[in-house]
C-alpha cells in the first residue's frame, strides 16, 4: 500500500488531502509511523523522530494513529488477494507476497492480475497500492517500491541480471542505511560492483546476510510464499512527553507497560520465553537486554523480576531516557500471524 496509514487519514478526512502528513508522533515527541507523499518531498520518512519531521516541513500535520481503522482497511485489502489465492504471507497491515502461479481465477498473466488487485482495492477502499511483479520474492518486493505511489513494475527471468545491474545497493530489499553506507565505503555503488565480491569476502565483510547479498544480486531467492507464517513476538512502546532520569520513575512506567502488555498476552492466551527491554536515551541512542527461560513465562510476577533485572544491568544511566518498550518472543501460541507489526510507537496520553 502506498503511505498506507497517512492515506487512509486523507481518506477519511478531506481536509488534509494534498498536504504533508505524519501519522505518530508530534513537533516535540514521538515517532512518526507514516508520512504521506506530500510530506516525503520534504524528507519526512517513518520512523524519524516528529521533531526532525518538522524541521524538514514546517508545514507538516501530524495525526494521531488509529490502528483499529488501519487494521478494518487492511482486512478489505487481504480479502481481495484470497479472491485469487490462498499463497497469501502477510509482512505487515499494508503489505504482502502472493504466489498466483495456479490462481484460483485461471488468469495466465500475472501483470493482469496484479492489476487487478489494484484496481479492487482502490474501489473498495479507494486507496492505491503498488506492485511488483516477478519469479521469486526478492524480485517482486524490489520491484514493488520502483513505480510508488500508484505503480507497478514486473522484472522478468531475463530483465533481472541486467536490472540488478545497475540497482543502486541502498534500494536492494535486505540491505538496510547502515550496510549500504559500509558497501559504498568500499567501493560498492551498484549490483555489479556487489557482483564483484565472491562468497567467503562477503560472509567476511557482512556475516551471514553475505550469503544472501551473494545470491540476490544475482537474482536467486529460493524462499516459497508461506501462508503460515508464525507471530514471532508481541511488544509496546511508549515515547514520553518529557525524558525521565530517576531509575525509580523509570521501573514503575516498565511495570504499567508490562501491565499492558501481559493483559494482551491473557487475551489472547499466548506466552513466550523470552522477555525484551527497550531503552532509548535523549539523544536517541537505543539499548535492548533479552532474557529467555527454559519453559514459558506464565506468571507475571517472574516477568516483573525479569523486567527488574534487566533494567538494573542497564544501570547506571547515562542520560535521560525518552523511550521504553518491552515485547515477548518465543512464543506458544500456534496460530498463523495475521500481522506482524504489533509494536508501535506512541505517545503517552
């Protein structure tokens, strides 16, 4: 979906069609979940900071998220891709692989298809989505975000060493800001300059994502579409109004998360193993400390010593703190996830 929370927002609210928009966060705190393609020519992307989002566009209009709506839209969009196959692996509310190569609809091209679906889905929700068309994974998330807002791209078996090619590293799906900065540090511009570099330079220089950067800019994911993708964690964040410093202060805002989050792990019936803690400081550095235990974590009372614990080997602070957030992974429960994303930022009330 293009800018999907923003877009929904102008949707459903006239008056801020054609103007920069931030879903999350505010001009002081936050984070910003979505910002809408006004705002994108400014330089506002998601998950920057609202306050360097107005420094970028003065203009900006940031809205609070409201994820029950975002989640009522996307389940329009997702009945329409079972109209056509049952391959359906969700990444996110806004996003997802399809495999159509036997679609339930007997369609023989798959551009057709993909047009298809946009089109169902702009007069269902009257919201635009992009997609990219091709014969693995890799390739078709590449492609989907070539054409955005509103676009499609197909790379056939026959484009796709030549496309690669010229692809520049940063726009490679799997290769994030960091290792695009440390390729072109040596020299690494384009998919033919990561041609270059064989097996053993790459698990070297970048570990074991050297493997997958060796067969991707060849064109070569063998990952099949899986429906039954699992929930691999369940989290919440909390961005403060103002940066906390007293450890005691910070321990009680972690337990009313835990609280939180150990009510929507009840609901749904569903523990895990491993707890994780989140602190970001003032200045946005980010600290994680994870636990696991042998068996699952049932009582709450153990994740509140786990919780303590690792708060204290976090001790002594080093500056105010900004963000908290805790998440549970390794969970019991066994159904498909639906969505991914279950942790987002927001600000506290």
């Amino acid at each position: 979906m293009d800018a999907f929370y923003a877009s929904v927002e102008q949707r459903d609210n006239p008056s801020l069609r054609g103007k920069p928009v931030a879903v999350g966060g505010s001009e002081k705190r936050g984070v910003v979940c979505s910002a809408s393609y006004e705002a994108r020519k400014f330089g506002v992307r998601s998950a920057q900071p609202g306050f360097k989002a107005k420094q970028k566009c003065h203009e900006i209009i940031f809205v609070k998220p409201d994820f029950e709506k975002y989640k009522a839209a996307s389940e329009i969009i997702r009945s329409i891709f079972y109209e056509y196959t049952d391959l359906v692996e969700p990444l996110s509310l806004d996003e997802a692989y399809l495999d159509i190569t036997e679609n339930k609809m007997g369609i023989g091209s798959a551009l057709m298809i993909a047009e298809e679906i946009r089109q169902k889905i702009f007069q269902r929700t009257q919201l635009t989505a992009s997609a990219g068309v091709s014969y693995n994974k890799f390739l078709a998330k590449t492609a989907s975000d070539i054409n955005k807002p509103n676009g499609i791209k197909v790379i056939t078996a026959e484009e796709a060493f030549d496309f690669l090619a010229s692809l520049n590293v940063g726009k490679f799906y799997g290769i994030g800001k960091k290792t695009a900065e440390k390729m072109e540090r040596m020299g690494i511009y384009t998919g033919v300059d990561l041609r270059k570099l064989d097996k053993l330079t790459l698990s070297k220089q970048f570990g074991k994502p050297g493997m997958y950067y060796y067969d991707i800019v060849r064109g070569i994911d063998n990952r099949k579409v899986n429906p039954y993708s699992r929930r691999k964690s369940i989290g919440i964040e909390r961005t403060f109004d103002e940066d906390i410093q007293s450890p005691r202060t910070i321990l009680d805002k972690l337990y009313l998360l835990l609280d939180k989050l150990w009510a929507t792990l009840t609901n749904k019936d569903t523990f895990g193993r491993t707890i994780t803690l989140k602190l970001r400081y003032k200045d946005f550095t980010t600290l994680t400390r994870s636990k696991s235990t042998k068996g699952y974590i049932l009582n709450k009372k153990n994740a509140e010593k786990i919780v303590s614990d690792l708060f204290h080997n976090m001790l002594p602070l080093e500056q105010s703190v900004r963000l908290l957030g805790l998440s549970v992974g390794n969970l019991n429960n066994e159904e498909p996830s639906v969505y991914r994303q279950l942790t987002f930022p927001f600000e506290e009330e």
